[in-house]
C-alpha cells in the first residue's frame, strides 16, 4: 500500500478502480469523478464488486479511513493504494468533484 497524491488520483490509468469509503451522508461535498461509493462500513460484504486483477484507489474525507482500508485490501491480496488528504485536499486543489 502507497500513499499517493490527488494529482497521481486524477491522472491515474483508466483501469484503477478508485472507491470513496465514506459513509453516503458524507457525498454532499462530491466525489472523485470516477470513484464507486463502497463505504468502509460495507467493504466486507462487498468485497465482490472490486476485481483483483486491477489496482484498488482507496478516497475518504481526510486519508486516515482510506488507509485502513487499503491496508486491509492489501492483506486481502489487492493492490490497493491510499489517497493522502483525502477529499479536503482534493477540493482544496481545486480539483473536479461530481455529485452522487
């Protein structure tokens, strides 16, 4: 697992599989264009929808959720990385957000 910038986020091949772990009442302030919404309460029973042959981008408000999480892929055999900064430094860079 590697913490990585949003710069390195938002340029990312096409192939990654970028998740936003948040919960769904935090989405208001918008998501990474690309991301899924696999919230890190759900990861487990939804371990499924991520195929493991592709790179794992874990996304969460601040990066210490996003973390865990891709610390807990990674034992499960994902190439996962983490988001440092998370959504606050995604958005402070000014960077495009959707809405779920």
């Amino acid at each position: 697992m590697r913490e990585i910038t949003c710069t390195e986020v938002l340029n990312a091949d096409e192939a990654a599989q970028v998740i936003d772990v948040r919960e769904a009442n935090e989405l208001h302030t918008g998501m990474v264009a690309t991301a899924a919404h696999l919230p890190m309460s759900e990861i487990s029973a939804r371990l499924a929808e991520l195929d493991p042959s592709r790179r794992v981008i874990a996304v969460c408000r601040s990066g210490a959720r996003s973390a865990r999480v891709a610390e807990a892929l990674t034992a499960a055999g994902f190439d996962c990385d983490t988001m440092g900064g998370g959504m606050i430094e995604w958005s402070a860079q000014g960077l495009p957000v959707s809405l779920p």
